[in-house]
C-alpha cells in the first residue's frame, strides 16, 4: 500500500471516527461488509477480532 493511500485512509479514519453514529448503525455498516453476521457474530474470515474487541459487563 503506498504512502498516499495510508494518508487517504488515516484522514477516513478520523473523519468517521468524529462522526456520532448508533451502535445499529455500525453493526449494519459491518454486517453489509460481510464482517459480522446477521446474529452479530464475526465471519469466519474476521474471527481473529474477537480477541481484541470486548464487549462490555
């Protein structure tokens, strides 16, 4: 990946991340990405991101 696309992609980032989204919203917008299920549960081409995202107690 070159360095224009990492700048293209870190301006994305914080451009969403300073967004206000509902949490239905994001788990439609991962769901269409084929990243969760429609049960909320990560694909299993995604399954090693259940080690770094918890869900809180």
């Amino acid at each position: 990946m070159g360095s224009n696309q990492i700048k293209l992609l870190l301006d994305l980032a914080k451009q969403i991340e300073s967004e206000p989204r509902k949490k239905a919203e994001i788990v439609e917008t991962l769901t269409a990405a084929k990243i969760l299920t429609p049960k909320g549960k990560f694909t299993s081409h995604y399954s090693n991101l259940r080690k770094v995202v918890a869900t809180p107690k």
